[in-house]
C-alpha cells in the first residue's frame, strides 16, 4: 500500500491512463488488485514499456506471494 501512495498519481497522469483505483481483497487482506482504465490499448501497452512500470514492477514483484496475473477486457456496457 506504501508503493501504492507512492505512485499512484505517476499512474494516473500517465498519457492515456483515465482511471486508477486499488482494491483489497475482502477475506485475504495481503491480496490486492488494481483496477486501471486506458484510453487505448497502445497507450497501456506504452505504459508497460515506460521506466515508471519498470520502477513499479521491480518494487512490486518481490512483495509477490505467487505468480501475478493480468487481464485486459472489453467494456460491454456500462451503467452511471
């Protein structure tokens, strides 16, 4: 969570990059996610080539207790 508050704001003013949030886990509290929305999918992939997601990732990874996973998806529709 230390890293998190750390770099979140790097994150979010990443071009592209229009929504950030950090969820917990509601049964295993030292499981996290992110939850990241992207303008398109080269600007994310832009992000995952930058030195912040290097700088990220290199403090991440080692708090990893298993293998981390990834998804990205479709909105299909969506209600406000």
């Amino acid at each position: 969570m230390d890293n998190f508050e750390t770099v979140k704001d790097k994150i979010r003013n990443f071009p592209g990059c229009s929504y950030l949030e950090l969820w917990r886990d509601k049964r295993d509290s030292s499981i996290f996610f992110t939850h990241s929305r992207w303008e398109t999918e080269g600007q994310l992939e832009d992000y995952r080539n930058s030195s912040l997601f290097k700088e990220v990732w290199a403090t991440t990874k080692p708090l990893f207790r298993s293998k981390a996973q990834a998804w990205s998806v479709d909105v299909i529709d969506e209600l406000r």
